[in-house]
C-alpha cells in the first residue's frame, strides 16, 4: 500500500468525487445475556458464534487484506478483512465469528427487504441463513453514518474545504444542518436493529439467548495534526473543520445512534472517542501510533476501469491495528451482560471499556 507523495496531487483532483462513497468508518440496558434456569443458552446446533453487522466499521475497512470475494469480485466492494474487529475478539465461550457488515451500507440493508449493497441482499435475511448452521450469541450492529449524515460526503467537503483556503470551512454548512441529518437517521438504525431481533426472534430465540449490541463510530481524524502532514502525503484538512468532526460531528452523531440503541432495546457502545490520540496522522513520522489509515491510494487499481473508482476507498478508516484495539474493547463489553459502555484509551495505552458516563 502506498500513500500519495506530493508529485500526485493532480490527481487528488481527479478522485476527490471518488471519496463520496467510501470515507465512512460505523442503549438502554438490557437484559440480553442473562443467565434462565429453563433455556441452556440459544437454541439449534453449531458453534457459538459472535455476528457483526453494518457498514465499513465493522466489515474491516482499511485493515486490508480483504477476502477476494469483497474485494471487487462481480462488482463486490463490501471489503470485508480477517483483521475486521469481530475476529479480534475472544469472549469466553465463543467458538466462531461471522462478519456480515458491507463497506458503505445503509440501515435499509442491514434491515429486512430488498436492498443491496455492492450486490449483497439484506444482511438481516443473511443472519437468517446463519442462525441455521450456527447458535448466534451475540449480534454487534455499526450502522447509520451512510444514512442521512452522509458522513462520508461531510469528510470530502472538509477535503474540498483544504483545496480552497480562501473559502469558508466545510464545518460551517455542516453545523447547521446536522443535527436534522442525526435525527432523521435514528428511526432507520432503530428499525434495522428491530428487524435483526425479529430475524432472532422467528428462528426460536428470546432476548435473554444472546447479546445485541449498537456501537458508533469513532472519529478517524483530529486538530493535533502536525502541519507538515496537512497535506496530500497525510490529512489535507483544515483545523477548524477537524475541530468540529471530533468537538461536535462525531459525538452527536454517536448520540443519536445511542438514541437508536435505546429505542430498540440493545446495549450501546460509544466509540466517539476512542481514536483519541490515536487518530490518522497523529502519529507524525511514527505512523505504527495510529489506529486510522491516512489519505491512502491504490496505485495498482487506477489501470482498471472497474477499480479507479475504489482506489482511496481505504482513506480514513481504522487499520488493523484500530480493528484489534476495538476487537479488544469489544472483547471486554461483551464480558458483562447488561449496561452501556464507551470504548477509551487506557494508561497502557490500549483501548478499553469503561462504563457510560451520559450528559445531563
């Protein structure tokens, strides 16, 4: 993998539509995983088995080494990595791992019916499939950014803000129309969440047989940015907007997934701060520190029509060293059965789970 040196900025121009697509990354308490003295965990034969569903959060996004069938087969994108968070964990007891989540998905196709993403049909109606050969004890949704926020598309404005700094920072327009975005993608998440546990709920299993858990995304970038990165060899962004993906973007559009988490009674895990420190670029000329890939190029996938399109699909998303200190928090929430949690950088420097701690 190879990241753009400044003789490539000409074609920063080329693909800036490219972005559109594919910068995205990702309740109440419960009482799921609770032990019941009739039912000997969930029902049917197969292993117990940990299923993540979503967008590019939970696919493996940026962790590479992507299975070839997501990778471009047939016109499959969904990027779906061994790296990806869910095959990092290791809760007791778990026996296999199955990843669902596609690169770019909204709620609808995590949801029952009819929507696609890179070819793919409802990963609800997929779980369907699973629940057959295998006993679900855990379900971890990462879902909502593709909806109405378009995160994606507020990333590429901030990118396009950096081209043009005689104009006004994208965070500008974004702040006065974001919370209205936030708000109108909670019922989508809710009801994808709802059709996931109806899909649960018809193959014979009650609340009490598995954990559902909601997550959020995590800001991929942040102001402590050294200068000589803010630049297409790194993070072309503009301090101000990368104040406001980190101060005001990502923890609302966190809260409004948290909200989405509690109205379809799944456990929440707070992500908006867990590349604390640890974000794209932050690492300077150590970029091993960094939990999120950089503006990242494809070189190899610009002389194929059907690849041009996808070659900075990666760009700021976890790496795999993101997906294993989320697949260790993940680890450490799915070790409880009951309450919200927010994934922190610890003092050893590792990601965490520490108990939700909610605004008044």
């Amino acid at each position: 993998m190879r990241r753009y040196r400044w003789w490539f900025g000409g074609l920063a121009l080329v693909f800036v539509a490219i972005i559109l697509g594919v910068f995205v990354f990702s309740g109440s308490e419960s009482q799921q995983g609770q032990p019941v003295t009739d039912r000997d965990g969930p029902p049917g034969t197969g292993p117990l088995t940990i299923v993540a569903l979503g967008d590019s959060t939970a696919s493996g996004e940026g962790a590479g080494n992507y299975t070839a069938d997501t990778s471009g087969l047939n016109g499959n994108w969904c990027h779906r990595s061994p790296n990806a968070a869910v095959y990092q964990t290791k809760v007791s007891g778990i026996d296999a791992r199955v990843d669902l989540a596609c690169s770019g998905a909204p709620a609808a196709q995590v949801a029952l019916g009819e929507t696609k993403q890179w070819t793919e049909p409802s990963q609800a109606q997929q779980l369907a499939e699973i629940v057959k050969t295998h006993r679900v004890a855990a379900v971890v949704v990462a879902v909502g950014a593709n909806d109405d926020p378009h995160f994606s598309a507020a990333v590429t404005d901030c990118f396009k803000a950096w081209f043009n700094p005689t104009g006004p920072p994208c965070s500008d327009q974004l702040r006065t129309v974001w919370k209205q975005r936030v708000d109108a993608m909670v019922p989508k998440v809710a009801n994808a969440v709802g059709d996931v546990k109806k899909v649960l709920a018809d193959a014979g299993y009650i609340p009490a047989d598995y954990q559902l858990v909601v997550q959020s995304y995590a800001a991929p970038i942040g102001p402590g940015i050294p200068e000589n990165l803010r630049n297409l060899n790194g993070c072309p962004f503009r301090t101000e907007d990368l104040q406001w993906v980190v101060r005001d973007g990502v923890p609302a559009l966190s809260a409004g997934i948290r909200q989405a988490a509690v109205q379809s009674g799944a456990r929440f895990l707070d992500l908006s701060r867990a590349g604390a420190g640890h974000e794209a670029c932050s690492g300077g000329a150590d970029p091993a520190k960094e939990w999120f890939s950089r503006l990242t190029l494809q070189l190899k996938d610009l002389g194929q029509i059907d690849r041009a399109s996808h070659a900075l699909q990666e760009s700021f998303h976890p790496n795999a060293n993101g997906h294993a200190e989320l697949g260790r928090c993940l680890t450490e929430f799915l070790g409880t059965s009951k309450g919200n949690a927010a994934c922190l950088p610890g003092p050893d420097g590792k990601l965490h789970s520490a108990p939700e701690v909610v605004a008044n």
